[in-house]
C-alpha cells in the first residue's frame, strides 16, 4: 500500500460510479465534498462487496451528510449482520471468519487508507444488516481535524 495524494473529491459522484459495479440495488442519498485519495473508491467497493458476499444482502442504502467539520458517509446494508463475537476483529490484519472468509486483508486495507483523513467503524442495522461509518474531515483541514473527530 502507498501513500497517494488527496484530492478534493465530491463524494456523491464516486458513490454513485461505485455502485454502478454491482448487480444489487444502491440507494445513494446527500452530498459532501471531502479531501481524499483514489483509494477511496476501493473501501467503498470492498463494503458494498463483502455485504454480498458476507453478508447476502441484496440492497444497500448510502447516506453521505455535512456536519460540524466533516462529513460522514453511512453504507447500510440488509443483509445478515456481522455477528457479535468478531465485530471487534473485522479491522484485523489476516482476520476471516466462517465459510465465505478469503484473504482477510479487505478491510484492514480499507481501514488503513481511510485513517489517512478519517475514521471508520461498524453498527448494527435494524431491523439486519451492518452500516458501515466512514467519517472524513472537511475538505480545508484533514490533519487537524482528524484529531478532534476521533473523540467525538
């Protein structure tokens, strides 16, 4: 993995190219332009995808929105959860679980990238499924806000 330069990219936009590689219902919703790298598209595909694959979700609903100094992308699936015992190794370099586990890499990968100029941790959807938070600091500052999102 290399370190890319960020870029100012309006989020709704790469969300929208994102879904368009999957053959289930995306539902894209709000706007928010955020400083990032083209790494981006790859956490976003790697969600949608393993809510498929892990998870046999057939819909996914995305809500991007504008807060107090960033911006925070929500992708909510239907699918069957993550269960409770391993939400807190998801993250983990090498960790995979159950029948359907491959590398164990994807999203410890997308955790790397998205730590560059944001956060990003997991949620129980009800009344199934798994959201995913992706928090990015606004598109003007990355480095000091990334701080104070984190302990918010």
């Amino acid at each position: 993995m290399y370190v890319r330069e960020l870029k100012i990219i309006d989020l709704h936009q790469l969300v929208l190219e994102v879904s368009q590689e999957f053959p289930i219902t995306v539902n894209v919703n709000g706007n928010c332009s955020i400083k990032a790298d083209s790494g981006l598209h790859s956490v976003i595909g790697n969600i949608v995808q393993n809510a498929i694959v892990h998870g046999k979700a057939d819909a996914v609903d995305i809500f991007m929105e504008e807060k107090k100094g960033f911006c925070e992308l929500r992708i909510a699936d239907n699918g069957i959860g993550i269960p409770e015992i391993i939400k807190g190794r998801v993250f983990d370099e090498g960790f995979k679980y159950g029948e359907s586990g491959h590398t164990g890499i994807g999203l410890y990968i997308a955790k790397r990238i998205v730590e560059r100029y944001g956060d990003i941790s997991l949620e129980d959807n009800f009344p199934s499924g798994t959201i995913f938070i992706l928090r990015f600091c606004s598109n003007d500052i990355v480095d000091e806000n990334k701080e104070e999102m984190t302990n918010v």
